[in-house]
C-alpha cells in the first residue's frame, strides 16, 4: 500500500529519492531556481510515498508536484492507491472532461459559499483550519477568526511548530477604521480600540517566541477604505469575504476557493493580499 504519489512516480521509473530530485531539480530550476537542491530529503521522500503525513507537504513542494503531475492535484497525490500504477493514466480527454464540467457550473475555483461568516466558522472552525497549517494570512478589519477564536497557547504552538503566520489589521489608529465605525453604526473607538486590542494580543504572544522558535508572526496595518477579510492557509485554501455597507463583518458572505492552478478566485484575492501586504506598515514589537 502506498500513494497515488508512489504509482505516479513507479509509471516514470523516478520512485528513488535520488531520481525523483534530479526531475525536483529540472522543474525547479525552470519555475523557481531558488528551489533548487531543496527537494525532499530520503525519509520525507519516503512518508510521501507511504502517506504517512499529517499535512500536506510545504506550498514549495506542492509546486513542484503540481508541475510534474498537472493532471492530479496535490491532495489527490497523497490519497492511498493499492491498484496498478498503470490504471492511473489519465487521459487528455478525461482532463478537459473535467474542466469542462467545472466550467459547465461556472465556478471557477470556489469549493464553498456560506451565507455568513458565522456559518462558515460552523463549518469550517479556526482549530482546525489552523491546526496542521505551516502558513497563514490574514487581513481584514480586527481578525477576530485568529485573536478572538483562536487561544495564544495555540498561536504558540502553531509557532513553534515553524508555522508563519502574517497578520495585516485596520490601522487603528488611521481614518479608514473611523469611517467603517460610521458606517456601521458604531459608536466612536468601538472598532478601534477592538483592534488595537487585537493587535496587542498578538504582541503578547510575539513576546513570548524565542530565537529558538522555527515559526514567525508578522504584524503589519494599513489605512485604506476595507473591502476584504481575506484568510489564506498554505498558499491552498483561500477564504475571502466582502465588507458590506452597514452591515457586520460576521453578516457577510464567505467564500472558500482553492488553489487549483487555473485562474480563479484564489489568484485573483492572494494577489490582493500580498499587494496590500506590501503597502503595509510594520508594527514593531512594543
């Protein structure tokens, strides 16, 4: 028994640590030459192959997967496979079947519509969207899913897990977040002192990693009218939703995509994100 991963790489003849590389390498140097020689080492290539994993492995690797099986997505590499290597051709037809289907929907990349962010979290609660992610970016208004549903002892062993986390708040202290309190209804310093008490949360926690701890949190603000509160978990799932007028954070609708390679909602608001990430301030550690 082993992964759909193992047959694949059985059908090429590159089921060795030593040749599956030399492919790593080749793909790696044509769509990130930083990549190179950082493919996986004999026992990690060796859990990949039996599936004994917990999570799937770094969003680095899962490049690099993608390009070599673009026919497969990556969770399906890690599915347990005890067939013929030779049943899993997929057959060009059977590829633009399934994007044609996808199309027939017209869905683009989005596996989930909630009608409010209470729904969403429902289903899909912060403990285990977080829990295995080595990766995770946030921005918003006050990231209540992170600081208010999410304990600083797991924030801190997210990071110490080697987990990096970046957090892009509402300036509190800037014009966007007082006109969101007008127009919501809020009474002045409502929305931003929950902010700014947020963000010291956050500094707690930062407070306590040490030289030693793998992970990092990142705390930056900006002060631009809010549109998004968008969630990304290892550069694969992207939850997104729009600030309506008047209207709560937690009234929206939530919208989960996933990253499929194609154009698609995903692209399209981790491309905001890291815009607006650029053109953030840091928040130094107080």
């Amino acid at each position: 028994m082993g992964t759909v991963l193992k047959a694949l790489l059985q059908q090429r003849h590159l089921q060795t640590v030593s040749a599956f590389n030399r492919e790593y390498d080749k793909l790696a140097h044509r769509i990130d030459p930083a990549l190179v020689g950082f493919g996986p080492k004999k026992a990690q290539f060796y859990r990949w192959l039996s599936g004994e994993i917990s999570s799937l492995p770094y969003p680095d690797h899962c490049r690099i997967l993608q390009a070599m099986f673009p026919n497969w997505s990556t969770a399906e590499l890690f599915q347990q496979y005890s067939g013929n290597p030779e049943d899993l051709i997929r057959e060009p037809h059977a590829v633009a079947h399934a994007a044609k289907q996808q199309n027939k929907h017209n869905l683009a990349d989005v596996e989930a519509v909630y009608a409010t962010r209470l729904d969403f979290l429902r289903a899909m609660p912060p403990q285990e969207l977080f829990k295995t992610a080595r990766t995770v970016d946030l921005t918003g208004l006050s990231l209540n899913m992170l600081c208010q549903q999410y304990s600083d002892t797991d924030i801190l062993r997210l990071l110490e897990n080697g987990t990096v986390i970046r957090c892009l708040f509402l300036d509190p202290a800037g014009e966007s977040i007082r006109a969101r309190e007008v127009e919501e209804g809020h009474a002045p310093g409502l929305l931003t002192n929950l902010t700014d008490a947020n963000i010291q949360t956050l500094e707690r926690v930062r407070r306590r990693v040490t030289a030693q701890t793998p992970g990092s949190l990142l705390i930056r603000v900006y002060d631009q009218p809010i549109r998004f509160n968008i969630t990304i978990i290892d550069s694969t799932i992207c939850v997104m939703q729009p600030y309506l007028p008047t209207s709560r954070g937690v009234e929206s609708p939530t919208f989960v995509s996933r990253n499929s390679g194609a154009a698609g909602l995903y692209g399209t608001f981790s491309g905001v994100f890291e815009a607006m990430w650029s053109g953030g301030n840091e928040r130094a550690i107080e």
